[in-house]
C-alpha cells in the first residue's frame, strides 16, 4: 500500500457517501492538489470534533491505498491564538470569515466571543436578588409601617450580594 501527501485547497465541500466507505455519511472536499483539478477526499476530525470547511483554505491530504482523507486544515483569514498554551475554537461563514469563537487561555480563561464582560451562575445570581427583595419589601413596610403604626427604618442594611454569581474564568461580550 503506498502513501502520499499533499497540500489541498478546497474549493467546495459536501455531506454525502465517500465512494468505497460504506460507514456512513461524511463531510467530502473537492479541491486541487499541486498538480491536479477536481479530486476529493474525506475531511476526518478527532472523535467529538468536526468542522464542515469553507471553500479556499488549505488542508493536509494524505492518501492511503485508495482513500484520500484530509486531517488538518489552515484558514490564513482567521487570527492565531495569540500566546503559547492559547487554544482557539471557533466557526466561519462560508467565505471563511471567523464569526464565533471560545478562546482557552494559558491561565485557565475562557473568553467566548470577545472578553468585554463576565458570565454569571444563574442561580447565585437569583438567590442574591431574591434576599435583596426580601429585604426592600421588609424595608417599605416598616418606612410604611402597618395600620398605625410609626415609621422604623431597618436596624441592619443589607447584606444581599451578587458577587458570588460571578464566573471570572470565563467572560463574554
């Protein structure tokens, strides 16, 4: 069985049947190699991981027998993960444009679709403003007080936070 390598620039892709597998459907580039038109070849992913790419990045073909499979692609359009350790997930539309991406810094961050603010846990988030809730309606009824009675402000502010909500390893736009 011999082996060959390329680089292969795709120009369109396609879910179908890879002709001679007869596992399933699979993503199938159609591209040019450095000398030849038209040729295809199965794009392969690691388990749990697949992208369908856009047409006019490049990708490392290797052809095994009769099977050609790309397993790595490049697209120059799109920003490199800027620091050593940095890992970068992202899409594009179909000319290759970057539109979504989730940026796993060195230092254990997660920034998704940009970094300008944090996401919080939900139901901390509620907890805190349900006890400052609490608090407000105790506070109107006893600057109202009840059928006659004088005004008292609340002895103790307070202490309702939203600060445990906070996720600070991973922030969005």
């Amino acid at each position: 069985m011999k082996l060959f390598a390329n680089i292969f620039k795709i120009t369109s892709t396609k879910q179908d049947a890879y002709p001679g597998d007869i596992e399933g459907d699979s993503i199938i580039a159609t591209g040019e190699a450095s000398a030849s038109k038209g040729e295809t070849a199965q794009v392969y992913g690691m388990p749990g991981f697949i992208a369908n790419p856009p047409a006019g990045i490049k990708g490392v073909r290797f052809r095994i027998g009769s099977l050609d499979i790309i397993i790595g692609a490049l697209n120059y359009q799109v920003p490199l993960p800027a620091d050593p350790g940095e890992t970068k997930v992202y899409s594009t539309d179909g000319d290759g444009v970057e539109r979504a991406t989730a940026i796993m810094k060195p230092d254990g961050t997660i920034e998704i679709n940009g970094n300008a603010d944090f996401a919080v846990a939900f139901n901390d988030l509620k907890s805190g403003f349900d006890t400052l809730k609490s608090d407000f309606n105790t506070f109107l009824t006893h600057v109202h007080g009840g059928s006659g009675t004088p005004p008292v402000p609340p002895a103790i502010p307070s202490t309702a936070s939203v600060d445990a909500s906070k996720i600070s390893t991973v922030k969005v736009p």
